[in-house]
C-alpha cells in the first residue's frame, strides 16, 4: 500500500476549509481504511483534525515554514500564517504524539534560525530551495541576492541539517 500525501500541491487547509470540511472528511476516511498518510500545509487550521492523527494508522503532519523571520515571510509569503503560529501548531502537534516534520522550502533568508527555533518540535526536517523565478525580483528589490545562490543554500542545509541532527 502506498502512502497518500495531502498536499504538495495545493495546501490542504485553505481558509475555506475551516466552513467545508473537505480535508477532514478526506483524512477520515483513510484513517478508517488505515492508510498510511502524510500532511503537509502552512496553516495552524491543520490542529482542528489532530483526534484523526493521532487515531490514524501511520500519520504525519508537516508544516511549511521557509524562514524565521516573519518580515522576511511578509515579503515572500504575505497571505500565509505567521511564522509563530506555525511553529506553535508543530509543537502542540509534537507534544500530543503526532509525527511531525518542518518542510523548509523554499528556503528563504532567515531560514538558519529555524533549528533552534524547531527544536523538539520535530522528527525530521526537508530542505529545498527556491527553484522558481517568479519571486526573483523581491531578492532584487530588498537586496537579498546572495540569498538565491547556491552558496547560501548549501551553507544554510549545512547548518540546519547539524542543528537537527543534535
């Protein structure tokens, strides 16, 4: 059996999820069947469905959180949850017996704090950097061009990937 993941794509708790219902309804059903069933979203809503994580076979809930630094988020992500409310969703989450997992992707500056800030609030971390080119220019505009190289990206994986191994 493979494993469903809500949802790379498209976050599985838009605002309108809070009225419909749809997501929990989804996650439900598979809890029933048993299968196994990764979560990912940047919204604290995902707290409302954690009876059905923890009563599911093989769950885990991951949240996207791409800096520490929420000035840096109003730039690049201004209509997403701040970052504080993301950090104490994966902590509640964490806390209750839910596996947990941070997706750090696209990786934004402000992005090295997130160890410290993430520790023991997660089982695992995954890292990718920004690989579209639609936000170029706010690097440009707020002179944060050193933050699209490689070099940053690798340096700041390094960092992260130590902070999470502790």
């Amino acid at each position: 059996m493979g494993r469903v993941w809500i949802s790379g794509v498209c976050d599985p708790y838009q605002p309108l999820e809070a009225k419909y219902k749809l997501t929990r309804q989804c996650l439900e059903i598979l809890a029933q069947n048993n299968w196994p069933v990764v979560v990912q979203t940047r919204s604290p809503l995902v707290l409302r469905d954690m009876d059905i994580f923890q009563k599911g076979k093989d769950f885990e809930v991951g949240l996207s959180i791409t800096t520490a630094d929420d000035t840096i988020r109003k730039l690049f992500e201004p209509n997403a949850p701040p970052i504080k409310e993301r950090v104490r969703a994966l902590d509640e989450l964490y806390r209750a017996g839910v596996r947990t997992y941070v997706m750090i992707a696209p990786m934004l500056p402000g992005a090295e704090n997130l160890g410290e800030i993430l520790a023991g609030k997660v089982a695992y971390a995954m890292f990718d950097r920004m690989n579209y080119h639609y936000a170029d220019w706010v690097y440009r505009k707020y002179g944060l061009e050193d933050k699209m190289t490689d070099e940053f990206f690798t340096r700041t994986k390094r960092k992260l990937a130590s902070a999470f191994g502790k």
